[in-house]
C-alpha cells in the first residue's frame, strides 16, 4: 500500500486561480447592481427619517412657545434661542436638537413658517438640490409623508 504524500510547496495551478477569478467575477456582477442600486432608497428613507425628527423638535418648540420658529428665525431657533421677533419666552435650555443637519444629499432643508400647506412646510430638494424633479431628484416634503 503506498501513501501519497502532499508537498507542502505545492500552489495553486493557473488554471484554479482562473476559475476562482471568474466566479467572484460573476458574483460582484449579479450582487453588485443591487447594492448600487440602493443608495439613493437609503438616501431617501434617511431624509424622511429626519424630517420627522425635525418635525418633532418644532412641535415641541411649539408646544413650549405657542408659536413655530418663523421662516425668518429658520431651523437655527431649535438649536439657539432666536433673538429675532417673536423671541419664544419659554425656549427649552439646551436647545431642542443638537445641530440643524443637512439632507443626505450635503443640502439645507428648506424651511418655511407659516407654510403654504398649514403651520410650515419642510422640504428637501434631493439629490439635484433644486425645486421639482424625479426619482432621486425628487422633492421630499413633510406634508407628503405618513
């Protein structure tokens, strides 16, 4: 009976590094696409995320003062007491949030008191960061979301 003996020097063939090459080849072409492809979901699901966050800190500041922040007072009124008329008498010590973030996208929400559509309106322009547009250029709106 003879027993065969690995070298331990032995290495891969070309051939096996080849096949191995195609076939993660192959995965990262199927997987790939849709991973990309989510970014922009991730983006948009983000952005409603902290508009409702942002929402929350203006209902509370609300609640407090009577009043939301005016246009003119903007995002910054949760953050620092404004010093601009109205001036809220009861403004939470510490602010309601800690910074005024950006969207996903790199941009300032858009933010408007009283609102065309009822108390304000808060909107992010998307990826294009302008008014209007489709899919990732779409406009994200509080009043639109659930």
């Amino acid at each position: 009976m003879m027993i065969r003996v690995r070298d331990k020097n032995r290495g891969f063939t070309l051939i096996e590094l080849l096949v191995v090459i195609l076939i993660l080849s192959l995965l990262v072409a199927i997987v790939a696409p849709r991973i990309l492809g989510r970014t922009d979901e991730a983006r948009r699901t983000s952005t409603e995320v902290q508009i409702k966050q942002l929402e929350g800190a203006l209902n509370l500041f609300r609640l407090d003062n009577g009043f939301y922040p005016t246009t003119e007072q903007g995002l910054g009124a949760l953050v620092t007491r404004p010093a601009i008329s109205p001036v809220p008498q009861k403004w939470r010590e510490g602010g309601y949030i800690p910074k005024v973030p950006l969207d996903p996208w790199g941009n300032p929400y858009v933010y408007l008191s009283p609102g065309t559509h009822g108390d304000f309106d808060l909107v992010s322009y998307g990826a294009d960061g302008e008014p209007g547009g489709e899919g990732k250029d779409e406009d994200i709106q509080s009043r639109n979301l659930q």
